[in-house]
C-alpha cells in the first residue's frame, strides 16, 4: 500500500512531463504564417480566401466544447485514469487526418480542393489541439490545485513556444521547405500524443514542496525560449552551415528533456516524505488504543505551515448552461473577442503584412517564430505574477486582462504606424499580450465557475477567438487589403494596406478594455471573499 501511494505521489510530476512534451508539438496553428504563402499560390487563393481558411483554422483550434465535452463525460463519470488518453486519442487521429490532405493538396497529389473542403480539412487539423490541449491542461490542474495559474501558464506558454520549436525543427531536418512542414504537422504531434498519452493521468495527492519544482519548469521555459531567441536573431545575421544546425537542434533537444529530471527528483522527494511527512496516529491516541486504524486520515505536516488551498474556490461548480446564464461569462467572452481575435487576426496576416512593407522572407519566417516566444512569455508570465499578485497582495486576476488589452491596443497602432522595424515592436506587444489572455481566461473560468466543468466552460469561451478573428481578419483586414491590392498575385504594397485595418483593431482592444474594466469591478468582491475563505 505504501508502496502504490508513493508511486501515484510522484506520478504526476511524471503526467506535467509528458503533457509539457506534448505541448512542444501540438501547437501548429501558431505557425500558419510558414506555410500560408505556399497554401495561397498552390490553390490559387486571393487574401480575403486565404484568410476565410485561416478563420476555419481558427475555429479549430479554438472551439474546443466537444474535447471539453468528452474530458467531463469520461473523467468525471468515475474513470479519472482513463479520461485523458481517450482524449489525446481523439486529438491524434484529428491531426493526422487534417494535415495529411492538406498536404496532399498543397503537392497536387489529389486534385485541388473547393475552398469549403479545404476549409474543412483545415478546421479538422487544428481541431486537435483543443484535445490535446483541454487534456494537458485541465489534468495539471487538477494534479495542482494550489498553483493553478503557474501550471496553466506553464502549459499554455509550452504551447505558445510550440511554434518556434517547430519552425527549428522543420528548418533544420527540411531546409525550411514548407510542403516539408505540412507533413511533418501530420505526423510529429500525432506520433508525440500517442506515445505520452497515457502517462497523463489526474492524482489527487497532498501538496509537497510543489512551487520549489514548478519554478524549475518555468526556469527551463525561460531559457529554451531565450536559445529559440537567440537563435532566430542570429539567423536574421548569419548563414548557418548544417552542422551547425544540427547541433543547435541538439541542445534544444537536450533542453526539452531536461524537465524529466526535474520530474525524477521530485518523485524521489515525495516518496521519501511519505514516510516522514505524514503522522497518522500521534494526534489520535483514543483510536489507536482501540485498535481502529480505518478512521485515522494522514494529516501531512506540510499542512501546519501552509493553507490547504490558498487558491480563490468557486462558491459552487456549476455546469457550460447556467455559467452561460451569467453576465461574467459574457464579460468574459466579448474581452476576449476583443483581446484574442484582434491578436489571432495579427498572426494569421503578419506575414502579408511584412511583405507589404519590403520584409525579406527569412524576415518574415523569424516574425512568426518570434511570435510564438512572444506569446510564450505572455502565457508563462501572466500565470504566474497573476499567482503572485493575487496571494501576496489581493490584486483580482482580472486587473491583468485590463492592463493586456490597453497595451495591446499600443500594439496595434505600432504596426499602423508603419515605421521602420515596426513589425518587430507590435508583434512584440501584441503577442505577449495575446498569450496572457490565453493563460488568464482558464485560470479565471476555473476560479469564477469551477474546475468541475472547466474544460467545457473555457473552451466555449475560446470561441471568442476565431469569432473576433473572422470579424477582423476576413470582414476588416482581407476587406481592405483587396481593396488596396493593385499589384501581381492580388498582392498589396506599402503602409496603405493594412494602417486602417489596425486603427480599427485598435479601436477593438480599447473596446475591450473597458469590457473586462467591468468584469473586474463585478468579481473583485469575489475575489476578496475568497481569498478571506
């Protein structure tokens, strides 16, 4: 019995492992913009249809009710070890399906697809993520209740970092060849999720030194995004020769890895304090003396110096309908019409944009890979100084969805501006910005409705994403792009091509500031009483 306790103990350092891994590899929707140029000159499509794919893609990757659906049936249905593989499962044969015909049409091996099917072959391959995704993330937190915005913001940040880890990939084994790169979607996360997938797996064990370890994930985060940086940097610079890119590879690799030793050590750790950390029967004499043991719980002492769960808990978990029945979860859903559509409708176009204004090509591919950093460290930073600020000093988790949309709209009206280098500024704002809404809307959803229906809840709340992302990109920026279009290729040159489109998106987040402004004002007694429980 000891034996099997200490084993599920350090299992779930195991689980976060092999849902960060893959994380690294599920988050394709990220690097559309590497292959967008070949899917629009292969199909022949004009940017406003290349944009309505996009949209498809979008609402993929991003109505996600049905994986939240399937966690909630089977998860909570008494199969908790069960659940998330079935989960994965579903997101593999999804990706693989997807991305395999996309290829297929981008090489002319089936004849080219009506835009319907393409669309469909495209909502198809992104729709896996939100398997992957709902079961990652919905898993850690319930394995760490007491960190929920650190663990959603590592997962989600993983994801967001994804992009760029297969960019490098895909430049070193493929030569940046992008029919390369819609195959190797196809089969990496796929291969990836159905390798892991059952090595994630919900434990409800006590809390150890849990934060010691977590800081450590986000460590190793930091730095594979730093390298990912440098490395991108560095190839705006210079010509790397193969070897040199293989070895490269190497150390990313190396870095990948190195959260299972992370994951070693605290499994060791908690199966030594089992012995040591828990005093069954000190504290009951009258049972012991009786001889019944069935009746006396493990009291861990870690509990003594710390609250049981510091986190602020839901008055009551409440079901997708009647969280549906509330004005929150519509503050929360128009916010992030606002925030996340208005930044999916920046990557979707970033690399128009950049060839719009005499970006080179290995320019515009380090934009995207660039993005995907950015939108790391919004994901990864938002979880946890939100965690910080909120325990340490009382500050509502939705302050931070405020102060992301004001700044986005600054971001915004950067790439307007079109000055020099301006890409690389806005899309730094707005990503790191898009990527914080991304970790802050979960940890909100579980803190306002629950974690019982949680996957089901947010993920009916990232509908907002591709809803603000069609709105945007195909009725706003694809509109007056083929408007302005005069040259070959229905393409478009100069600041004229996209600076009213991003004082309307501007326009959007500032909308969206004051959304979630009243968001905030509602839950912040919320957040004060629970914080007091």
């Amino acid at each position: 019995m000891e034996e099997r306790h200490r084993s599920s103990s350090g299992s779930k350092w195991i689980a976060a492992v092999a849902s960060i891994w893959i994380q690294c590899s599920c988050g394709a929707s990220y690097a559309f913009g590497i292959y967008s140029p070949v899917l629009k000159s292969s199909q022949e499509y004009d940017q406003s249809t290349l944009d309505t794919v996009s949209v498809f893609k979008d609402i993929g990757a991003n109505a996600g009710i049905l994986s939240g659906l399937l966690y909630s049936a089977v998860c909570n249905s008494g199969s908790p070890r069960r659940g998330p593989w079935l989960v994965h499962l579903a997101g593999a044969l999804q990706c693989f399906i997807g991305y395999f015909f996309i290829w297929l049409a981008v090489v002319g091996t089936i004849p080219r697809p009506p835009v319907p099917v393409m669309s469909l072959f495209m909502f198809i391959a992104a729709h896996a993520q939100t398997f992957f995704n709902t079961a990652n993330v919905v898993t850690v937190v319930q394995n760490f209740p007491d960190y929920s915005g650190t663990v959603v913001g590592i997962m989600k940040g993983f994801l967001g970092l994804s992009g760029a880890i297969l960019i490098q990939v895909s430049q070193t084994l493929f030569n940046n060849n992008p029919r390369a790169f819609i195959l190797m979607l196809s089969l990496l996360p796929t291969l990836t999720s159905l390798l892991l997938m059952c090595l994630v797996r919900v434990h409800q064990t006590p809390p150890g030194n849990d934060e010691r370890h977590l800081n450590k994930f986000l460590i190793i985060s930091l730095i594979a995004a730093t390298y990912l940086l440098s490395l991108r940097l560095l190839e705006d610079i210079f010509i790397f020769p193969q070897w040199v890119l293989i070895l490269t590879f190497v150390v990313l690799f190396v870095l990948l890895f190195s959260p299972l030793g992370i994951a070693v050590e605290a499994q060791k750790e908690s199966s030594w304090g089992t012995t040591n950390a828990t005093t069954p029967l000190l504290n009951e004499p009258e049972k012991l003396a009786a001889g019944n043991f069935m009746d006396v719980k493990e009291v861990p002492t870690d509990t003594i110096k710390r609250k049981g769960s510091s986190m602020p808990q839901a008055v009551e978990e409440i079901n997708l309908l009647q969280a549906m029945g509330t004005i929150n979860f519509w503050l929360l859903f128009v916010a992030m019409v606002c925030g996340m559509g208005s930044g999916l409708a920046t990557i979707n176009n970033i690399s128009q944009i950049g060839e719009s204004l005499g970006y080179t090509t290995l320019q515009r591919s380090t934009l995207v890979s660039l993005w995907s950093i950015w939108n790391f460290l919004g994901r990864l930073g938002a979880g946890y100084l939100s965690d910080i600020f909120l325990l340490r000093r009382g500050c509502p988790r939705p302050v931070f969805i405020v102060l992301t949309l004001a700044a986005m709209t600054a971001g915004h009206i950067t790439i307007a501006s079109g000055f020099p280098l301006n890409l690389y500024v806005g899309s730094l704002v707005v990503g790191i910005c898009y990527g914080s809404q991304w970790s802050l809307m979960p940890t909100i959803t579980k803190e306002i409705f629950g974690v019982l229906h949680m996957g089901t809840i947010f993920n009916t709340i990232a509908i907002a994403s591709p809803v603000g992302s069609y709105l945007l990109s195909v009725r706003v920026i694809g509109y007056i792009y083929d408007k302005e279009a005069s040259g070959t290729g229905n393409s478009c040159y100069g600041t004229k091509c996209f600076m009213l489109s991003y004082f309307i998106l501007a326009s959007v987040s500032l909308f969206g500031c004051l959304v979630s402004l009243a968001l905030l004002i509602r839950t912040r007694r919320f957040y004060s009483q629970a914080l007091l429980r």
